[in-house]
C-alpha cells in the first residue's frame, strides 16, 4: 500500500487519522474507532517510502510537528490539496 492509497482511503471513509507504524498494518480512526487498511504488518523497509513520499510532493501534502519529553511524540497534518 502506497501513502496515497492510505490517504485516499482515509478521505473516502470519512477517517481522521491515519496510523503507521512499523509492526502493525496502517490503520485509519473512524468515529473514534481504529479500523485496520490492510492487514499486512509494516516493515521498516516499507514505512519509510510512505513516510518520506508526501515530502516529495509539490506542494508538500504534509506537515510535521515533533513535541518532546516527557513522551516524544510526532504530528502528522495531511492536506487534501493534489498536485
């Protein structure tokens, strides 16, 4: 699954977060629940290319805030705006 399948998927249902993880397979929250997109478990060989591709969009489809102690944490916000 590519980001823009995730994210595609995440407008059509109505989502507002989408989880990625290495591990487990990316997940999107829907009225507060957490459905599973594909039940394949990330590697790190394929989170990083989901990660990485919306930087590379013009323009960015993301933006990142990171907020440290006590829990280190990372923001993703997607636009809906396509190149």
């Amino acid at each position: 699954m590519t980001i823009e399948q995730a994210l595609d998927r995440l407008l059509e249902v109505g989502g507002s977060d989408l989880l990625i993880s290495c591990g487990s397979p990316p997940r999107l929250r829907r009225d507060g629940r957490l459905e599973v997109l594909d039940g394949l478990l990330l590697t790190p060989a394929a989170v990083e290319p989901m990660v990485l591709a919306p930087f590379r969009m013009r323009p960015p489809l993301l933006m990142v805030s990171v907020t440290g102690p006590p829990e280190p944490a990372v923001t993703v916000e997607a636009s809906t705006r396509r190149a």
